[in-house]
C-alpha cells in the first residue's frame, strides 16, 4: 500500500471523498480510517488543500457521533431488554433465555 505521505494531493483528496461520501452508506468505520490514516499527513504537510482538511476533520467528527449514537442504543437497550418482553424479540439474532 502507498504510504500517504508519498500521495500526490489529488489522490490525497481523492480517496479522502471517497471515504467521506461512503460513510453515509452506513459504514461509519470509513470516516474513521480516513481520519486515522490522513490526520498525520495533514500535520506533517500543512500546506494541502482546504478540501482534504473539511473531509478528514467531518470525517472525524462523522465518526465520533455514530460512535455516540452506538453506545447509547446499546446502554438502553441492555438496561431495558428484560422491561420491554417479548414486544422486541424480531431485534435479537439470537432470543435469550430468561
């Protein structure tokens, strides 16, 4: 794999967009590698465009609510499972017992 920092800025801001825009099909984790991968490229080079700033730090931010979201439906829905009955059953994989 080519190492970012040898990127031209046009692939930079390439693939960045692709990541950024593939984060809305639910696949939040783009958001993440692309901040994780282009954040210390963007330090290392300030110079890079204003583009590739906007969607690294969106995609920061992107991935930081759905990480949120996340963790606040799995705190509700195992401090209510056992409340809420069988009403929810369709949402398990698996129906525990008890």
């Amino acid at each position: 794999m080519v190492k970012a920092k040898n990127m031209s800025e046009e692939e930079i801001l390439s693939i960045s967009k692709k990541m950024f825009y593939g984060g809305f099909a639910f696949l939040p984790w783009l958001w993440l590698v692309n901040w994780i991968y282009f954040n210390p490229v963007l330090k290392q080079r300030p110079g890079l465009s204003k583009k590739i700033h906007f969607y690294v730090k969106w995609s920061f931010v992107g991935a930081s609510i759905w990480i949120v979201v996340l963790a606040i439906w799995i705190i509700v829905f195992q401090t209510n499972r056992t409340k809420w009955g069988h009403k929810i059953d369709f949402l398990y994989v698996t129906i525990p017992r008890g």
